[in-house]
C-alpha cells in the first residue's frame, strides 16, 4: 500500500511566506526562465529522505502555462524538447502538455538535478508575449515529490517561481 502523504504549502500572510522560506531541510524546485531554453533546478537539503520521482502540473498556473517542445502546436515560435540534467531518465513530453514525470535516481541529501525544456504560456495579454514566461506567471503549478517510501509530497509555485515543501 503506498502511503501518500500531502503536503501542501498554500500558506497565507507574510508569517507563512517566512517560515517556509526558512526551513533547513526541503525539496525545492526551481523555474528559471532563459532563452532558448527555461531550466527546472531540483535541489534537496532534506535528511533521511531518498526522491525517486518528480511529477510538475501546469494547470492551475497563473500564466496557464504548457511545455513547447515541437513546433507547431500551442507553444509559440522557439519550442525546446526535454533535456536532462543530472541523475534522471530521459522522458518525452508531448508538445502543449501541461504535466511531465520524471524518475530520479533516489536523489539524496545535497543533491541537485534539472532539465531544460522551453514553457510558455497561454494569456492574451502577456508582459513579453506568449514565448517568454515573467513575473508570477508560475504561481499555482504544482509539484509533487514521491519518496522510496512511496509517500508523495505536494507543493505549489509561489510567485518568485519556487516550490518547495519542507520536511
């Protein structure tokens, strides 16, 4: 039986906004968007905890994001497939998908992963245009960590672009 634990950070007022950005011991990940590629950062400083996958889940992002990765499709004009960065499996993302997976090689304490990839998003007025991801467009995707023990973490992008849960 997979025990699935959820931890959402939906924290509210600046008190929250602190003591999650305070915590020692946490999974982050990070969106850092770049031209021609945008990068996902996975850092882990967390204890005793050993990451075996990592599912991102667009739909709920301010932005209304997608994956481009081909051309044509919903993204708009450069597209980027999947590109591994450190110990993970190269997966294929369908072009305009708003949700990927990715197995990680029980990442442990101290270390760090990513993948490149390109995202846009889907609003009809955008700062830079579709192509480029800005501001707190992110806010509202959500991540979800799944641990050896088979528990499964939950966390949202806040609107500087990071998700992280801390254990």
């Amino acid at each position: 039986m997979i025990k699935n634990t959820i931890l959402g950070v939906l924290f509210a007022g600046f008190g929250a906004s602190v003591a999650q950005s305070e915590c020692i011991q946490s999974l982050t990940v990070k969106f850092v968007e770049s031209a021609p590629k945008d990068r996902f950062e996975i850092i882990h400083t967390a204890t005793g905890v050993f990451v075996t996958g990592l599912r991102i889940d667009l739909q709920g992002s301010a932005g209304r994001l997608v994956f481009d990765t081909a051309a044509g499709g919903d993204g708009v004009e450069v597209f980027q497939p999947f590109e591994p960065q450190g110990d993970m499996q190269t997966i294929e993302v369908v072009d305009g998908a708003d949700q990927l997976s990715v197995a990680l090689n029980d990442m442990s304490t101290g270390q760090r992963a990513g993948f490149t990839i390109d995202v846009d998003d889907r609003q009809t007025q955008s700062d830079l245009g579709q192509i480029r991801v800005t501001g707190g467009e992110m806010e509202g995707a959500r991540v979800f960590f799944s641990l050896s023990d088979g528990t499964i973490l939950e966390t949202r992008f806040d609107d500087a672009n990071r998700a992280k849960v801390c254990t």
